[in-house]
C-alpha cells in the first residue's frame, strides 16, 4: 500500500449532533488542540491513517449555521472558505433531521464537496423515525453515510466514503435553490456584477456572495468596498430589494431567506424521512419533568452544585498530598544535599515552590473539567442555564456562571484557577470575560486560614456566623462588580438566549477522559512556564538585596555574645567549650530524638544528650542539679538564639525590594490601617494566597514552625495595640478582593488576553482598596473597634 | 375557534403553529435559523422555575427562549369555546 497524498477534511455540524464523539473515534488520542488566532475558540485536529492515505481532520467549532453572528460560525466559515479543505464531513443527527439540516443545506450553497453523516441512526429509529437515505443522497445530490458515532458504527464506511469522493478531486458545485422570484432576480443580478469585477477574488461562490450581501452579512457587505463602483451597484440593489421585499411581504429577506431554505428542507425530508405518529413523552422529557420541575428542579440543582464542589475537593485531596509530599521530600533533600546560600534559597523557595504552585492545581483542575464533562455531555449543564437565567441575567451574567463562581469558592474554599477556566462553557465573550473578571473575589481555600487566623484572634465568640458572613459578603461583591463591568466595559446587546435542550445522554468514559485531559494539558502547558518565572522573580524581590555587612555583623555578635555567655555558665564551661560542641549537642539530640527514646518526654534527649556528654552513664546517680542547669540553660539558649534569627530574617525581609516597596505602599494603604508589614505579606500574597500568613509570620518576626503560627501570630496580633478588629475587617476585606493570585492571572492570560490581565490588576485592586477604605473609614466614624 | 397569540401568553403543554415573527436582526435570525419559521407546529414544554425563560418543543428538539424573544412569535392555538 502507499500513501497516496495527505487529504485533509473538515468536520462540521449542530452541537449535540455528535461531531465531537466523530472526531474522537477517528482520532483517538491523537488529537491537537490550539487556538484559532486572536479568538478562543478551539482548533482540534488530528492525523490517521486509513487504507494507506493520510487523512488530516480538522473539527470546526459546532454551528447551527454560517451566517457572520458568532465567533464560532465565523471561524467555521473562514476555514472552509480560505483553508479550502477537501472534502467538509457535515455531522447530521438523524434524529432531529429539519434543523441539523439547515446547515448541510448551506454547505451545499457554498458548494463544497460535502459528505453527510447521519449520526444517531439508533436514536432515530427508537423514536420512530425512518430515513430513507439513498433518497436523500440523490434530493442533496452528496454521499450520505448513516451512522452511530457512539458505538462506533459506520466511522469506516464514513472514511471510506470521504476518500473515495476526495480522489474525484471534485471542484465547487454550489447548489442553487430558490427564494422566490424576487429574489432569486436580485440574487442573479448581483451575482452577474460580482462575476464583472476585477478585483474581487474567486474564492466565494458569486450566487453565494450575492446572497450573503441580501442576508445583510457584515462581513460579506464589507468586501464589496474593495471595488468601490460595483460595490456601489450592488448596495443599491439590495437597498431596493429589500424595501421591495418589506413592502410585499412585510419582512426582510434575511427572513424570507431563511423560511425558503426550511420550506426547502420540508420538501426533502417529506420525501425521505417516514415518522411513526406518536405523541408520547421520550425520556428525556420525562427527565426534565422533575429536573426542571419549578420546586424540585432548583432544590436538585443545588445539590448537583454541592456535589460537583464536594466531589473535586474530595477526588483531588489524596493526589495533592501526595504532590505536596513529593515537593517538601524533595525541597528536604536539596537543603540536606546543598550548603545554604542563594542558590539553594532559589531551588526550594524559586523553582520548587514555583513548580508546586503549578503542577499543585493539577488534580484539582482535573477532577473539576471530569465533573464538568459529565455535566455537558449529558446535557445537565443547559437546563442549569435554563433555570437560572432569569437570576443571573439581571447582573449581566449567564446560568452558567454560577459553576464557575461555585467552584472558585462560592462554597468557602475552593480554587480560582479552575474557576476561570470553568468560564469556557460561556458562549457569549462579554459574559465570559464578566465571569472571569469576577470569580477570583470568591473565598477560594488559600484566603481561608487568613480569614481564620484574624477571625480567631478578634471574632473568638462569632466565628462561624462571621465566616458565613465572609461567603455572603464574596457572592455579593461578584455578582454586584459583575453588575458594574456589564453596565460599562462590558456592557452590550443582551444576546438572545435561543439554546437548545439537549437530549440527556449518557457521557462515553473515552468522551468524557479525552475531555478532562485536553484541558488539562492546556493549562499545563500554557500557564506552568509563565507562572514558574513569576515565582522565581517574586522570591527575587523577598530575598535581594540582602542584609548590609554591618547589619549581618550586628546579628552573628548578638548571636555569639549570647552564645559565650552559656559556655560561660557555672559548669558549662567544663563540659562545652566552643560552638562546635554545642553543634555536636545538637546533633546527638536528634540522633536520640530519632531513636526509640524519641517517643515519650520531650526533654529526655535532652537530658540523655547533656548525660552522655558530662561522661555520667548512670541516670539514677549521674542527674543531679548541676546537669540540670546546663539543661536549662541550653534550652533559654535555644529560644534566644530562634529569636535572634526571626529578628534578623524580619530586618533582612525589611530591607529587600519587597520590603522597600511595603514601606513606600504605606503612604497608600495608611487610610486603612496598613503598616509596611502586612504591605509585605500582601506583596507575598501576590504569588500565592497561602503565602501571606507565613509572610506575615516573617514580618512580624515571629520563629515558630508553620502548625503553630497561626497560633501565635493571634496571639501576637491580639495583644498588638496597633491591632483591633475594625483592622482586622478591614485586611480580610482586602485580601478577600485584592489582586488574584499568578496562577489565576494566568489561566485569565489563557482565555482571554495580557489586557484582560492587566484590567484584572487594576480593577481588583481598586475595588479591594476603596471597599477596605469605605470599611475602615465608616467604622472609625463610628467609633467602632477603636 | 382558532385565535393567534403571542407565544408567551401560552399555557404550559399548549399546542399551535406558528404564523408570524416579527423580530428582527440577530434575534430574528437567531429564532429563524433554530427552526422557528411560519408554519412550523410548536409545543410549550414548560418554563424555568421563574416562569422564564420558556421551553418550546419545536420540530424534534426541545428550545429555549426568553419572554421578551418569545413574545415576537405569534402562533395560531385553538382556544376552547367560553
């Protein structure tokens, strides 16, 4: 056999008509997946081999039509026109043949070489419905192929078709079909106008161009001013027809186009398609009549909501323990292996820390895009937008916004990073982008222990009710800001919610992992490098310039004076006599802690370790008051010495650019409280929400290990005059609306574009410091938490 | 008798044919493109828990449209006798 040359086809057809399970089956796992340019609309093609040819299919995004209103039928439509592929396979569900129609009924006006596909025979045939298909084949005048994509039956025979047709090497041949005498007159004439002109290209049919010019196609109207005089007479006789067509039959003929095309459909399937009469509900309909019943279709809803929510969080936990096992194993194994510096602080805190923060959202964002393809693939996810449209569309949103805003934390705790890309399932793009602007104020898991740790410390009595209060207060500056973008940025034509209800299906598991995974993959890919170089530049910022000699001079005298003055102590001194005898101490403590005596008192390695050095061996005779001193006073050293470290890294932390800058912030956030210190761990919190406690921890100089320092850092907060809870309000306002985190950032870079980015900074940022400073200034008028 | 009404005026599960739309622009062909043509029998299937959007069977699929589109169709039902 021989490769006979590459044919490429293109795979049109409706949504839900089974295109993609078409291309998965052609396909498989050899799928490409980009992004047309400058839209969001996805390019998934895929190469195979049939019967020796090279068969490049490309899928087009899923259309009802090829008229210029949407992005999708705008893409569609280019493709086919400019990338001229071989043969269009379109993708016709069987069972719902009038509207599926439609479209094969405007590739064949295009001319195209065209292969019908009659998918979901089965489903046809269940309700009745028989097609005749070798009549429809000679009224449509392409091959038709019946088929049930889902069990895979007849994709061969479809291939076999497409080549066999492709070695024809057909040219264009539009159909023409008729719209009336009126019409079909201006249509003649206009298309013998565009056959004069020499500067119009030849890639459009011209009856095809001249009909798009009556439809009133944007697109298709602005070529015409390429030859400014035909154009001109051509414009003019769409002028007359249409005011002719308005006067006669008082409608446009963008109108009356289309209800001759359906008449002409009407004419085709009376002759090919015989329906057993019968009136009873399918299935699905009976479905619908408790899913989208008016008191249980909500209530169920919102339990399909909780278990999208409760299933991500629990599906992903185990692997992201695992990941983070994995990164703190490895994150240990670098501090053993290499001598402290910068260089290891950039591997762990850089570059490790960074890759956490991509690789760390991996579960989470694939048990979310799983749940997601079981809701669309069996058609669940339109009623959601049915039932909550008449909500949502109030502030400018769409039904399916509410997953994407449940997801980043509309229950507290979840992730902003699959929210935005939750926004995907959003055909609209204003209402998308509103979406995506608004999911980060959520209360996503990081904001939490902040929220936690201030709530502990000045809300001790309320905490659940003021925790609650948070998730209301999130919901409701989402949906108010979504408001405000709709009413200005953002603000356009409502789109008209004309959607189709899907009939519930039962999702393939390929359909539904290939899904999952394309996603994924994309995320991966397209934020992981971007968001590994911020976290190399942010931990740049907290770590340069370092500490100058004179101060890193300051902390080693405090720390050896404080040293000498143990050796010093009466009876130390016989026993320690430098600091590398204070380090082998050390190290045979956690040699003791390791063994079996670590299990019980904490201080018994202590205690053995001061025992075995001072040469005793009997505990019994050897303890006596004067090991005990030596105890003691180790560990007083201990804690003076974490302290004179926490004050050094806390005056290092003061003096990088991060510091600096938390200082200049001051002359801003002054108006809410702010000192450079919590400015700091706000900068911090820029990487990564979790990261402003541990920041907040450093600024305030506090030693202790990660589980207690959300314990302390209350402690010390409360006890801070500088600190009360209007303060403490004021932050979690903040944190709660302040800038979205990288990862998030990235995932907007990934669906929309850098500006939209940008705005996220800038609008975030604002909406954050004039609600914290309304906060902060209302409760100072009135008197409140001072 | 036979009376034409506005297709939002329509009762859950009532039948009728479609006789005139009278929206324009992307609506219109919004509508129009999804098989809402003159002619066409239609079926009310219900309305979202807020009484909108409404779900109209049309053809051999089940549609959604908001009031405000829904009431740019005019169909013909029969009204029972008073």
């Amino acid at each position: 056999m021989t490769l006979s040359g590459s044919i490429t086809i293109a795979l049109t057809g409706n949504p839900n008509s089974g295109k993609t399970t078409v291309f998965n089956a052609m396909t498989g796992a050899r799928q490409h997946i980009a992004n047309y340019p400058g839209v969001t609309v996805e390019k998934k093609s895929g190469k195979i081999i049939h019967k020796g040819h090279e068969v490049n299919v490309v899928d087009l995004p899923g259309t009802y039509s090829l008229t210029a209103y949407s992005v999708e039928e705008i893409v569609a439509r280019d493709f086919l026109i400019n990338e001229r592929p071989d043969v269009v396979v379109d993708i016709v569900d069987g069972s719902n043949l009038d509207r599926n129609l439609y479209l094969a009924v405007q590739i064949r006006e295009l001319g195209i070489p065209l292969v019908v596909a009659l998918n979901m025979m089965d489903v046809a045939e269940s309700r009745g419905t028989a097609v005749d298909c070798k009549r429809l084949s000679e009224l449509l005048e392409v091959p038709v192929v019946p088929m049930v994509a889902r069990s895979k039956v007849g994709i061969q025979e479809l291939l076999d078709k497409v080549i066999e047709l492709a070695q024809t090497r057909p040219g264009w041949k539009p159909a023409t079909i008729s719209y009336g005498s009126d019409i079909d007159i201006s249509l003649d004439k206009i298309a013998a106008l565009i056959e004069q002109s020499e500067v119009y290209d030849r890639k459009y049919p011209a009856r095809w161009r001249a009909l798009k010019c009556l439809e009133g196609d944007n697109q298709m109207i602005s070529l015409l001013k390429r030859d400014p005089v035909i154009g001109l007479r051509i414009e003019e006789i769409c002028k007359v027809t249409t005011r002719h067509i308005i006067d006669t039959l008082g409608d446009e003929p963008e109108a009356i186009i289309t209800d001759y095309r359906y008449g002409y459909i009407a004419a085709v399937t009376r002759n090919t398609v015989k329906r057993r009469i019968e009136s009873r509900l399918d299935l699905s309909d009976k479905i619908d009549k408790v899913l989208t019943n008016r008191f249980f279709g909500p209530i169920i809803m919102m339990g399909i909501f909780y278990a999208i929510y409760a299933f991500t969080f629990w599906a992903s936990e185990e692997p992201m323990n695992w990941l983070e096992t994995f990164f703190s194993y490895t994150k240990d194994m670098v501090n053993s292996f290499m001598p402290e510096g910068v260089l290891q602080s950039l591997i762990v805190s850089g570059i490790i820390d960074g890759l956490g923060g991509v690789l760390g959202f991996v579960p989470l964002i694939m048990c979310m895009f799983f749940a997601i393809a079981i809701l669309e693939d069996s058609g669940y996810m339109a009623r959601m937008a049915y039932m909550l449209d008449r909500v949502m569309r109030w502030f400018g949103l769409h039904g399916n916004s509410v997953m994407a805003m449940i997801v980043s934390g509309g229950i507290s705790g979840g992730c902003a990073v699959p929210g935005v890309l939750a926004t995907r399932t959003l055909m609209d793009p204003k209402e998308r982008i509103a979406t995506l602007l608004v999911v980060p104020f959520m209360n996503c898991g990081a904001k939490l222990p902040v929220f936690a740790m201030l709530i502990a410390a000045f809300f001790s009595n309320n905490q659940t009710r003021v925790m609650f209060l948070l998730t209301i207060l999130a919901w409701a500056f989402a949906l108010l800001s979504a408001k405000l973008l709709r009413s200005t940025v953002l603000r356009g034509p409502k789109t008209p919610f004309v959607m189709e209800l899907p009939p519930y299906r039962l999702p393939t598991l390929q359909g539904l992992l290939i899904h999952t995974w394309e996603r994924t993959a994309q995320y991966v890919k397209k934020a992981g490098t971007v968001i590994l170089g911020f976290s190399i530049l942010l931990w740049a910022a907290m770590t340069f310039p370092g500490l100058p000699q004179e101060k890193e001079d300051f902390f080693k005298r405090a720390r050896s004076d404080r040293i000498n003055v143990f050796l010093k102590e009466e009876g130390v001194d016989a026993y320690l006599k430098d600091e590398d005898s204070l380090k082998r101490l050390e190290v045979l403590i956690s040699e003791i802690k390791a063994s079996k005596f670590g299990q019980g008192d904490p201080l018994l390695p202590l205690a053995m370790a001061v025992l075995r050095i001072t040469g005793g061996s009997n505990p019994e005779r050897d303890i006596g008051p004067q090991l005990e001193g030596i105890a003691t006073g180790f560990l007083r050293l201990r804690i003076d010495l974490k302290s004179i470290e926490a004050e050094k890294r806390q005056n290092a932390l003061g003096h990088t650019v991060a510091g600096r800058l938390g200082r200049l912030l001051e002359h801003i956030t002054k108006p809410l409280g702010f000192d450079y210190r919590v400015n700091i761990s706000l900068i911090g919190g820029f990487a990564a929400k979790e990261v402003i406690l541990s920041t907040l921890g450093t600024a305030y100089s506090l030693s202790d290990s990660e589980q207690e320092l959300e314990y302390s850092l209350q402690e010390r907060l409360r006890n801070d005059p500088g600190w009360n809870p209007l303060k403490a309000i004021t932050l979690i306002v903040f944190v709660m609306l302040y800038v979205p985190c990288m990862a998030t950032l990235m995932s907007i870079r990934k669906e929309t574009s850098w500006m939209w980015v940008g705005f996220s900074l800038v609008f975030n940022l604002t909406v954050a410091y004039l609600v914290a400073m309304i906060c902060s200034q209302a409760g100072r008028i009135l008197g409140l938490g001072v | 008798m036979k009376k034409v009404i506005n297709m939002r005026q329509m009762q859950d599960d009532q039948e009728g044919i479609i006789r005139k739309i009278s929206a324009s622009g992307q609506m219109g062909k919004r509508i129009r493109e999804m098989g809402l043509v003159p002619d066409t029998p239609i079926q009310i299937r219900g309305r979202a828990p807020l009484k909108d959007p409404v779900a109209v069977k049309v053809r051999d699929f089940v549609l959604t449209l908001r009031n405000d589109e829904a009431s740019h169709i005019m169909v013909e039902v029969d009204m029972p006798e008073r």
